[in-house]
C-alpha cells in the first residue's frame, strides 16, 4: 500500500475518510516484498515474492494531505461491481502516515500477523488494523501476489490477480488456504532480519495471528506450529474444508462469526471446537454478515450513500461491526499479554450485539 501515501489527491474536495482509528499514537505506513516461492501456485501472480503491508505505532506528528484509500486500478475494478457512481471509491483517504518513524522503544506489545479474506487485500482492512497500531500494536498484512484482483507494487508496477467474481471451489479454496498458512510462515521467517536490519523496536519473539474469512481458518492451522505465536483470532472464517476443522491450536483461539458461520448454519464450528484442549472462546455479533469484518460496508458510508443490501451484509452494518470487532479482538489481546478480559469476560451493554455463544472452562492461559 506505498502507493496510498504516494499517490495524493490533487484537490482534497470532497475526501471522505474511513473510521478512523482510536489510539493514543498515530499510524505510520509502508511496504516491504518478502521472497518466497509458491509451489504450484494457481493463481496469475508471480510466484516467488510476497507483499507485506506494514502498520506501526509513531509520533510522528507532521501533517499531511489526505491520502488515497484505493489505488486507481482497485477502484476501477470495485466501483462499477457495487454499482457506485463513477469515481466514488476514489475520494476515500486514510490517515496514514507516509514512512513515518518509529518510536524511540518497543511498546511491549507482540507483533501481529493478517491475512485477509479469499480474494481481498490487506488493506481493506484499514478499520481494524489502523487501530490495532494506534494502540501500539505492530501489524504485518500479507498479500499474495495474483489472488486479489489487483495489486500495486512499491514501484508502482501491477499484478493483476484473480477476477473479482472468481469461484472459489472446495479444489482452489484448498490450495489457497496451503499458500496463505505458508505465507504467514513466510512473513514470521522474515521479520527477525527485518527488524535488525532497520533498528526498528518491534517484537521479533511474540506473535499474534489475526485473519478474516479463509485468513482466520490459516490462521489457526498456522499456529500451533509456531512457538512464538500467543494466540489467534478467527473473524467469521469456515473450517470444513481444510485440515483446520481438527487441528488442536493448544493456545488462546478467540472466533467471531456472524450469521454466515454459526454452529447451526456451518457445523466446522462446531467440529472444530470439540478438538481443543486449550482456551477458546465463541462469539458472535447479532445483525452482522460476512463482509462487515472488513472495510466494504463501511465505503459506502463514508461516501454518504446508503448501505449494501445484500446478504453477506448484515443491518448492524460495518462501522458497528468494525466497531466490536476492535473492542472484543483488542480486549482479547490484552488478555493474552496478561491484562484482564475486558468484555470476553464481561459482556457489556455497550456492545450489545456481540453474543456470547460458548467457550472452554478453562480459566487461564
């Protein structure tokens, strides 16, 4: 996402921003390409290189112009699919900060791992992440090259991916949910040297793995094979078809669904949780659909038209669900790092909509 803060707006009038974050840092903002091959790799991407996204606390405090949320090619392939006027999706800016520097000292929190939804980009998830850094948090978002339908490199050269409309059959859901668990395996190889290299002050011996859709069911297979990683967190993520359903994560494994990946309506759920001998915890928020965990939902609202009417949108709507997802992941995390619960032990009327659906009787980590 370098090209969001390279390409500003030439006239900011009529910017529409997104929810922005709620931290006490502001967020800096750049990319890095990670090699690794990808064995028969089935989509049109390169292969052999992958695209980190990297959000990080600063304190930076230099002002900026508004910077462009979508790339031109992104929002070319998005804008007429949602039926937006022509144009729309070019107004939505972030607040991120271009290179920023880093903080003088860790922040002491791990270092956190995404993978997206099948087909998206990592940085669709502005809403959600933006804020994980404005709380301290240091976020690697990975990209694999060839899936989403477009992608812009640092140099700003193009990859175009999968269409928009592809079928994800069970065969290509397989081979995606193998790359992405190696993707992240990638990314945690990679970090260490990174960090030396740069000097930067993140943590290089804790991990947190984070995803949405397919990018939460690799991240719980990717897990329990990786000491340095606490915990993870799947955001509305199947588990049928892959060898997640009976993988015992043996750490923290936190699961938000919506309608879409209920016990009743998707039972790898259920499966799932009768292998787990560590702590878990099932929520699900009430009125959400599946693409309200990442930012889609919330571009309409931010340009001022009205919601998606479609049913992987549900009516509590994105900005809610962004919203509690950040509440019940961020409180989630704290925990881990040895703070109390938070609302994963005490629901509160504030975030009615989240349901507590079950979890383990294991009372520590």
């Amino acid at each position: 996402m370098h090209f969001l803060v390279q390409l500003l707006l030439v006239s900011t009038a009529g910017a529409a921003s997104l929810l922005e974050p709620d931290g006490p840092y502001r967020v800096g903002f750049t990319q890095f390409i990670i090699p690794h091959v990808t064995p028969d790799d089935p989509t049109p991407g390169p292969g052999n290189e992958l695209l980190a996204h990297l959000y990080y606390p600063t304190r930076n405090t230099s002002s900026r112009s508004p910077v462009p949320y979508f790339d031109p090619r992104s929002a070319a392939i998005w804008n007429p699919l949602l039926e937006l006027p022509e144009g729309s999706l070019n107004k939505l800016t972030t607040g991120l900060l271009s290179n920023a520097s880093f903080l003088d000292a860790p922040t002491g929190h791990p270092t956190v791992l995404f993978s997206p939804a099948a087909g998206f980009n990592a940085w669709m998830y502005y809403g959600l992440l933006a804020n994980l850094a404005s709380n301290g948090y240091t976020i690697l978002a990975i990209d694999h090259p060839g899936e989403p339908p477009a992608l812009r490199w640092p140099n700003g050269t193009e990859t175009i991916g999968l269409s928009v409309d592809v079928n994800f059959t069970a065969s290509l859901t397989r081979k995606v949910h193998t790359y992405r668990v190696a993707d992240l395996a990638a990314a945690l190889s990679w970090f260490p040297a990174f960090v030396r290299r740069t000097d930067a002050p993140f943590n290089t011996s804790q991990f947190l793995v984070l995803g949405h859709s397919i990018g939460g069911s690799a991240s719980v297979t990717f897990a329990p094979d990786h000491p340095k990683v606490r915990a993870a967190v799947n955001l509305d993520g199947g588990f049928s078809q892959h060898e997640t359903v009976v993988t015992d994560v043996g750490r923290p494994v936190f699961l938000m669904s919506s309608i879409n990946h209920t016990i009743q309506y998707d039972p790898s759920w259920a499966e799932f949780q009768e292998h787990q001998t560590g702590w878990w915890e099932y929520i699900s928020i009430y009125g959400s659909g599946h693409l309200d965990y990442c930012d889609i939902a919330m571009w309409k609202d931010a340009l001022g038209f009205g919601p998606f009417v479609q049913e992987q949108f549900g009516p509590v709507g994105g900005v809610r669900t962004t919203r509690i997802a950040r509440k019940y992941v961020g409180d989630f995390f704290g925990w881990v790092e040895g703070g109390d619960k938070g609302v994963i032990a005490t629901p509160s009327l504030e975030w009615r909509e989240a349901v507590y659906v079950n979890g383990s009787d294991l009372a520590d980590v």
